[in-house]
C-alpha cells in the first residue's frame, strides 16, 4: 500500500477523534515570560475550539493530507526526491527504514532500561519580536534519528530488555488553527505516526504527563510499556543543556531531576553513529559540496568583469545559486576576502570593492538535504582579465598548494598501506609541511629572531602565520561530531576537511612589504568511501594554479548551464 493511502487511512479514522482538549504546556501559567519571548505563545487550544477553530477539516483528497505534513514530501517537493525511491525516502536522500536502523543502533548503545530523549530545535526570533527566523534549522541529533524537521517536536526511543523491540514515541504539537494560520502546516499526532514510522504519536502538550510514566513503569511490571516487570531505575540518556533553553524542556528535565533518576549524556553515543556516514549520507554529502562548487564557480565568473564588484556581490552570487540548486541555507558566513582581508581567517564583512588582480578567497559553504559543505578556493579577480601579478602572491598560494599535496599525500599513502591516521596525524604533518615553506618565504632574520624549522616549530611560531587545524569532520554540522578526537583513526565513511593555509599580517613590519597583507587558504572536502578509497569530494574545481586559471576561463567563455554541467557530471559519477 503507498504510504498516501495509508495516511489517507489514518487521518479519516483517527481526526474525527482528535482533542480538544487544553494545551496545558504552552498556554497556561506554566509558561514563563521568558520563554514565552523565546517561544511565541501559541494560543488557548480551549478557547478556540470553543469557537470550532481547532477541527482539522480533512478532505479525503491526498494532496491536502500531504500538505499537513509540514515538511516536504515527494508529492509536493518532487524537485527534492529521487523519483526512483519516492515510496522510501522520508526526507530527501534517506529512507524511511535508515532512520529506523539509525534507531536501532542507537538501542544497541543504550544499556537495557533505558529510555533516550531528544528535543527538536529551538525557534529563534528576530530580537525583541515573535518573527521567527525564516529558515528553522532541525537539531542534528534529532534530525538523525527521526527525520523530523519541525520544530516543537520531541522524540522517545525506550528500550526495557535487549531482546525486547525499542519503542519510538513522536511528540509533535496538537492541531491549532491559529498556529497554521501563522506559521504553516504541521505534522500532528494524527499524521505523525504513520508518516514518521513511530510506534506511538503523542501530543507535546503531553509529554510531561507521558515522561513521568516511562520512568515509572520501569518498576512496575504492569506497565503497557512493558512486558515484563524492571525493578531499577529507568536510564535517562538526554543532553540537559538542550533542555534549558526553553519552558517545555525544562519541565521535562524537572521530572528527571525530581525523581532522582540516573541521567547520561546522549550526545557521545549519538556523535559516534553521525560519525560514520551510510552511502546515502555520502551522496548527499557529494551532492551538497557539487552545489557549492558551482556557487564559487559562479562567485568567480562574477569577479572577472570591468565592472565594479564588491566581496558582498561575490557572496550573493555564490548563495544565489546554491540556494538555486537546493540548498536550504549556507552552512556557516561566507568568508569572502580579496586583497589582505583573506588574512583574515573568518572574515565576514565581506563589504569591500574588489580591484583589479586581487586575490579573492572564498570560504564557503552550504546545506542540502540535510548535510553541509565547506570549501575555500582562492583566485584573481576584479577584471575581465586579472591574474597573479605579484611574485609573493604567486609563492605563497603556490605553497599552500604544496601543503595540500603533502597532507593528501601522507593520507592516500596511509590509507592504501593500512596504517591507521588520524586527523591529528594530517595536522602534524600540515604543520612540518608548512615550517618548511615559512622558511622558505620569510627572511632568515624576522622580527629579531632567525628563522629555522626548529624556532617555528619549538616556539609554536608558526600559528603566527598558520593559526587553524588543517581539518575537522563533517556531516550534518560544518564542524561534525566534535567529541569523536582528532586522534582517532579515520575510517570508512568518514568524512573531514583538509585546509591548510597562510597568512600574513598586513601591518607586521617585520614581514617584506610585499609579502604584508597575502594570504591563501585552501579547502578541500575529503572521505574514506565505503570502498575504503580516498575521494575528494570538491575536486571538480581544480587548485593547481594554472590549471584554475584555464578552469575559470573555460566557465566564463561558456554559459551557466554548460558550468553546470561540469561539475555535476563529477556527482552523477559518485553515485
Ligand atoms: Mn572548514
């Protein structure tokens, strides 16, 4: 049966039946003024119905109960889907049994009567109003495990025995006609569970309520939430600090507190699952850095012109048209330099005029279906025809590019003879590779001191010129799963950043005037595949400077579809 037909089911039975019963989380006293700033209140549930407002009024039409789902569905964002598996996916690119296993290998880390709980992401709003930002980001947690992307939403996954099925329990919000008036449709308890795959949807306005019979059943073997009788405590694995932001959470986390229940933090076991990513996640991940090549790509046909530019021109053009391609937001401020500010590592002004023959360094990076991309490419730009005209700019980005052989050197070496290498190996020899080029570039006396490797490197000197690491993971955050230490050995499936880099203060007068103000970074996105292969997921925009510069002028001389082509081949080719 289509998953239509069955929702069309469920609604028709179940919406008839649907509560009118009060909100007693949002719309009572237990709110707080200040939460209610941070969560906009949502309207007496009982004085509205009293007016007939909060019936859902279901039409047995299909796309009327898609449109109540409040995310997108193949049938309304068909644009987003693989027609191909538009029965399976939940959300773009993953299926509905992925987030099921994603479920059940965060049971297998859960010890037995346990219960996990996460909160979706909290709304935030423009300062002093209840104007919601328009883009609502899912908490990454939460959006793993259950492909919900709404906000006011929580989930359960209770597991009594090891040989007992987990349960998943939703939480979304009771229908409000007020709410959709403003803030759109959303998935209900009544859509929620057969949408969602869970064993249970509930009313977030219950949850409290709902809580406090999960810990209690774990002593009690009449329970309905088991089968058979526990006689400890239940394990609560929740992260407080997400739970303090708002009145509902901390309600929740009252309930924990108050009976005195053993609590863990959820994020190290559900950090060490994102951190390995499934061939669908790969994808996503090729699909989202493709859509970011051709945002610099765009970034860079815009900067050779006679007109006059500005870095902010660039980075609209560049989230112009990975928004295009479907992103839903960038994944982080573009940096977006030329001249000296590409010194500056997290430059976000991005306010200046380009000149001609500047170098631009863009950082950019966007999120697609889930999954971020982040890369920095440097290039000439502010005129039809600009080029590296100054020797240093050409050493130093030259260099830079060395570096990133050297690092995807050690790790392609590495890899094929099975010795294990961790991001912090990458970094160490990042930073051998960059000593050797500072002495190189700097003179042999700078700043009253002499200049060998040793002094770099004894000294920490080097971070002068090289502040950053050459790497962190990433996945469905720009800086992915942080408790898994740069230490560990990288593995199938992961995926990180290399981005080695240079820069040179503008007012240090103890540097060569020309060599004041240069800087270059270059990012690449790298993953172990699932072949056990290192694949660099941004190589379709060369760096080689030669190579880059034949690279851009091929793209200007062609149109924008044909650039399209190019560099989406490259994704079609991952699959
Ligand atoms: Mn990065």
């Amino acid at each position: 049966m289509s998953s239509a037909r069955v929702l069309r089911r469920a609604l028709r039975s179940r919406f008839a039946s649907t509560s009118s019963e009060s909100s007693p989380l949002f719309s009572s006293s237990s709110v707080s003024s200040s939460a209610a700033q941070v969560e906009p209140a949502v309207p007496s549930s009982s004085s509205s119905s009293s007016r007939g407002e909060n019936r859902y009024d279901v039409k047995s039409d299909e796309q009327n109960i898609i449109n109540h789902i409040g995310q997108p569905t193949f049938q309304t964002h068909p644009h987003l889907f693989n027609p191909a598996n538009k029965d399976d996916e939940l959300t773009p690119g993953i299926s509905k049994s992925e987030y099921a296993s994603r479920r059940a290998r965060l049971g297998k880390l859960l010890q037995e009567n346990a219960v996990a709980i996460l909160l979706s992401g909290d709304v935030s709003h423009y300062p002093n109003t209840v104007i919601p930002h328009a883009s609502y980001r899912q908490d990454s947690d939460f959006m793993y495990f259950t492909g919900m992307m709404q906000p006011h939403s929580a989930a359960m996954i209770i597991k009594d025995r090891e040989d007992a099925p987990l349960r998943y329990v939703l939480f979304t919000r009771r229908y409000d006609k007020r709410d959709e008036i403003w803030n759109g449709w959303r998935a209900h308890p009544e859509v929620a569970e057969t949408f969602f795959g869970c064993d249970e949807s509930v009313a977030i306005e219950s949850m409290e309520e709902y809580l406090r019979k999960v810990l209690k059943s774990s002593s009690s073997s009449s329970s309905s939430f088991l089968s058979g009788g526990l006689s400890t405590a239940r394990k609560v694995f929740m992260d407080k600090e997400r739970f303090t932001t708002t009145a509902h959470g901390n309600q929740l986390l009252k309930v924990v507190t108050d009976g005195a229940f053993p609590t863990q933090a959820l994020k190290a076991k559900s950090q060490a699952l994102r951190w390995r990513k499934s061939e669908s996640e790969l994808i996503l991940l090729q699909k989202s850095a493709s859509a970011n090549l051709e945002g610099i790509v765009a970034a860079m046909r815009r900067s050779r012109t006679n007109e006059v530019v500005t870095e902010r021109d660039l980075m609209n053009v560049h989230e112009y048209t990975v928004k295009s391609l479907g992103a839903d937001r960038l994944a982080f401020p573009t940096v977006m330099g030329a001249s000296n500010r590409a010194t500056i590592v997290h430059y976000y002004q991005n306010d200046r005029i380009v000149h001609p023959n500047d170098l631009c360094l863009m950082d950019a990076g966007c999120e697609m279906n889930g999954y971020v991309s982040d890369i920095t490419r440097v290039w000439a730009g502010g005129s039809e025809t600009a080029s590296f005209v100054n020797d240093y700019q050409k050493a130093v980005y030259d260099r830079v590019c060395d570096v990133r052989a050297v690092v995807l050197a050690k790790l392609e070496r590495d890899i094929r003879s099975q010795t294990p290498v961790s991001l912090h190996d990458l970094h160490v020899a990042c930073v051998d590779a960059t000593c050797d080029v500072l002495v190189d570039l700097l003179p042999s006396q700078t700043g009253g001191e002499s200049i060998t490797k040793n002094s770099l490197l004894s000294k920490g000197k080097y971070a002068q010129y090289f502040p950053h690491a050459v790497s962190h993971w990433l996945g469905m955050d720009t800086h992915d799963t942080p408790l898994i230490p740069g230490s560990t050995s990288i593995e199938k499936g992961v995926c990180f950043s290399v981005e080695p880099g240079l820069y040179f203060d503008p007012n240090d007068t103890t540097l060569p005037k020309s060599l004041r103000g240069v800087g270059a970074r270059v990012e690449d996105e790298v993953c172990l595949n699932l072949r056990g292969e290192v694949d660099v997921l941004s190589r379709a925009v060369p760096v080689d400077r030669e190579e880059l510069d034949a690279f851009i002028a091929s793209n200007i001389s062609t149109s924008a579809t044909t650039t399209t082509t190019t560099t989406t081949t490259t994704t079609s080719s991952q699959k």
